[in-house]
C-alpha cells in the first residue's frame, strides 16, 4: 500500500511540475562566464509585485496571475483551474506549498524536502521568480535585444543563456526581479508579461479558501513510505 501511496505522490510530483513551475524556465553553465546569481539576482526585489503573465508549456498557451510578498509568501493562479500558494521564511531554503485544484476540489499541501524526495527540485527562487536555478554546464551573456522581438511591457535587460546547444533569449527586469520576456532559439515568444504592478498587496490575498475541498497531506504519505 505505501508504494502505491509513493508512486501516485511522483505522479503527483510530476503534474506539479507543469502546473506550478512550469513557467521556471530551465537552463543550466560554465564557471569562466557570467553567472547566473550576477545576471538574476533577487537581492533589492520589490516588497510587494502583482502581474499576469502568459507563457507556453506542452503546445498550449496557459495563463497565470502571481502576487509576491518580497520573500515570504507567493500565490499564482494558473489558467482559473489551480491556485498555489508558497510560504517562505527568509533565509531558509524550506517552504510550504498548497495546491489547490479548483476544479476536482482538492487541495494538496507538501514542503520543499518532501517535493524533492519525489525528484521535483524546484526551490524558492524558481518559484517566486518563473526562472530556474542551473544545475549544470551552460553559458550566459548580456546581449542586445533579439531581432524582430516583442516590446516589453517595462525597462528590461536582455541576455542570452544557452545551455547543449540550445539558446534562449531572456529579457530580466532588474526594477522587478521577474522576466518580462522569454524568446526561445526559434523567436518565438514562450513567455511574456502582460500586467505588472508593485503596489501593496492586501493580507487576505494569501488566505486559503478551501471549504469543501479533499484535503491531502502528502507530507504525512511521502514520509510514512
């Protein structure tokens, strides 16, 4: 019985993936070029950001709403279908996360260790700020912007990371911390903000609404396996 509780919480690692960190685009580099940490950097973020984003995943295009409190808490909502909401203590590399399904009505709560343990490594900057971390050989350099790319919807730097032969076209507002544009190799846009705000955010925004929802702990499973 706990491998099959194991095996459904990797597939339910799996389908995070996609539904809540999807937009954290994955590169990964050498150490005689520019790193990632000088060209990504999250010191100085705004304490409050709210945008819309649209991004493309699978073929399709998704749909997302995020609001940032500096380091601390994040809540997005992708496509209507799945809220997610994270909470962090600065300085710590943990988090807590709750998913919620919207539509089937569940609502699934696990931490960053128990995420890894199911071989989902995404941590909180991936999270909070839609661009992963490397995690191996790559190379990164600050570029003019790419021809025929889209206007962004704020000032932004453009740099190019590539990583096996494959490059994308990035565009990193240093005013937000957050990616305005993604470009991949083919020119085709797969990420782009819509919206951007970094007014107050109301306290009631990162309240969990799940009256009537299945609540799984996938904590207490992944643990008893």
């Amino acid at each position: 019985m706990k491998l099959a509780i194991h095996r459904s919480y990797r597939g339910w690692g799996m389908r995070f993936a996609t539904l809540c960190a999807a937009a954290a685009f994955s590169f990964n580099a050498p150490a005689n070029e520019l790193k990632f940490e000088q060209a990504f950097s999250a010191k100085g973020e705004p304490r409050a950001l709210h945008y819309q984003a649209t991004y493309f995943s699978g073929g399709a295009e998704h749909r997302m709403e995020v609001w940032r409190d500096s380091d601390k808490r994040l809540k997005r909502r992708t496509d209507g279908a799945v809220e997610t909401y994270a909470f962090h203590k600065p300085g710590n590399a943990d988090y807590r996360l709750s998913v919620l399904d919207l539509k089937k009505h569940i609502h699934t709560r696990i931490d960053r260790t128990n995420l890894y343990r199911i071989g989902n490594f995404t941590d909180w900057f991936d999270l909070s700020h839609n661009l992963k971390r490397p995690g191996g050989d790559y190379q990164l350099a600050a570029v003019h912007a790419p021809e025929n790319a889209e206007d962004a919807i704020a000032n932004c730097q453009w740099f190019d990371l590539s990583e096996a032969g494959r490059t994308s076209h990035i565009c990193w507002s240093k005013a937000s911390r957050l990616p305005l544009l993604i470009q991949a190799q083919n020119g085709k846009t797969v990420w782009k903000v819509t919206s951007l705000d970094r007014k107050s955010i109301p306290g009631n925004i990162f309240e969990i609404h799940d009256e009537g929802f299945v609540r799984n702990d996938a904590n207490q499973d992944i643990e008893g396996d």
